[in-house]
DNA sequence: CGTTACGTTTACGTTCACGTCATCTTTCCT
DNA sequence: AGGAAAGATGACGTGAACGTAAACGTAACG
C-alpha cells in the first residue's frame, strides 16, 4: 500500500504553498491532470511529484512552456518506440542546459566570494577589532 | 591603458545580443548608468560588467529588481563603514540562496540522469541493435 | 432550513520585461 | 544642401503568470 492518498485542491495549497488560481493555471496549461470527483479535483502522488517539478523547474528560470516539456521526460512510460527516442533527445538536450547552468552558478559563486573576500578585508581595515562574518 | 574604449548602444547590442530597448529599459530602472555625450549614451568596461551580471542573473531566475540589489554587491567601493557591513550582509544572504539553488540543481540532474537510464534500458530492449545515445 | 465552508467557472485586472511604432535631433556623406 | 543612418524620447502594445472579483453549486452543521 503506496502512501496513495489524493488531496483536496486546498490540501495542495498548504503543503506546497501556492493558491488555487496557480493549481488551476496549470491544468489549463495542461502541466497538472488531476481526475475529478464530480466537480471537484482530485491531486493524486502523481500529481504531487509533477507540482514539485514544476516550482522547482521556475526556480531555475524555466518558462511553464519549457516545464511542460521536461515534465513528460519523467514521464518516459511504455510508449512507441518512436516517442520514447524522442523523449531521450529532449532530455539530452535539457540535461546539458541544466549542466551548463550549474557550471556558470559555480563560477557565480566564486566571483561572489572573491568580492566578499575583498568587503572582508576592507571591513578589518576600519575596524581591527570586530571582524566581519 | 586598460582597455576602456567606450561603445556606443549600437555596439553594446552586437556584442551582448540584446536590442537598445532592453538597454535604454535597464538604465531606466537604473541597473545601468552610462555617461552622456550630449544625447548619446556612451557605456564604459564598467557598463559591460554589469551588463554581464545582468544577463546572468537572469538566467539564473532573479528578477531585474533582485539583480539590481546584487550588482552593488560587485560595487563595494570605499563607501561608509555602514553601508560597507550592509552590503556584506546582503551579500552572505545571495550567496547562500545561490549555493542552495546550485544543490538543488545537481539534485535535479542526477534525477535527471536516473530517468535517462531508466530510457536508455528501455531503448536498449526494443533495439538492441543500435544502442542509445 | 439557513449559512458557513469549500469548491467551481468565467472574466477582467495586474506586474514584469520588454516590443513596436511615431516622432524628433544629430551627424556624416556625396 | 539634401538625405540616409544612428540615436533619442515618449507612448502604447504584448505575452507570461498569475490575482481578484462575481456568480454559482453542494455538503455538512447547528
């Protein structure tokens, strides 16, 4: 027995703080599916993994657009031979981004560091006493 | 003689890829501050810098007025003590959300690359033939 | 049986980050 | 002198990603 329990649109809310015009944003994107009993949602586990993609997709500058296409690389079920070769590209593709990106935030880093270095000694510069950090 | 020849907007586009609207925008919101020859703009080495740490911010999902805040951070000068232990702060804090988004992002490849081998398998079943990748 | 709480759709409003005219100067070239 | 090329300043338009308000359904609770 699989922690499968579905939630309410609300229950998404809390635990991934976000409101419900967001939730419903991204079904009409067609980033989320959540069934319906009756009317109402319902977010499965599967739903809840896709979320997580999703917000965390934004935080590295992902537009939705992009998003939706990663989110089927996770995705990659017993499809057509056809489109799973194609899934595979796509990811290739994506993964080299995400490289690159994490390669310049590391040089990013570095430069940052160099700065604080130099703030660091000016700041003991002036004041001896307390040192800065 | 540090190479500081001045470029004009037109040359600043070539060479950064962007058009003179973003420029003139940027400068707008004061994230660039180029000098005047009468009614044109002239942007120095130092322009170019920033401008650099423009687009890179972006790519990294700050928003133009977050990246505003940082590029003092790249700036500190011989200012006042105060402003000088204000700055440093700011600093300590981008640098931690960029470490935390730099271990978010290897998280996120490495899933990454599970869900390729995971395709890469599946490929190899239906084709053993010709291998992926 | 009313109302409170949670959910729905529809639709217009908003912010950010520019794009796209339209309309001037300034400057350089022939 | 005349005209193209480059740059400037408004001002309005646009796509993405939601916010917000209106109007409605329904299920439980006192």
């Amino acid at each position: 027995m699989t922690t499968d329990r579905t939630m309410t649109i609300r229950e998404m809310c809390e635990a991934f703080d976000v409101t419900p015009r967001t939730l419903r944003f991204y079904e009409a994107k067609e980033l989320l599916h959540p069934r319906r009993d009756g009317q109402k949602r319902l977010f499965s586990k599967r739903d809840r993994a896709r979320l997580k993609l999703i917000l965390r997709g934004k935080r590295f500058g992902f537009s939705l657009e992009e998003i939706r296409q990663l989110l089927d690389l996770y995705h990659m079920d017993d499809s057509q031979e056809t489109q799973l070769r194609k899934t595979y590209a796509l990811a290739e593709t994506h993964l080299a981004e995400m490289e690159a990106q994490r390669d310049e935030l590391n040089e990013a880093i570095a430069e940052l560091k160099d700065q604080m270095a130099w703030g660091a000694r000016r700041l003991k510069e002036l004041a001896p006493d307390r040192a800065a950090g």
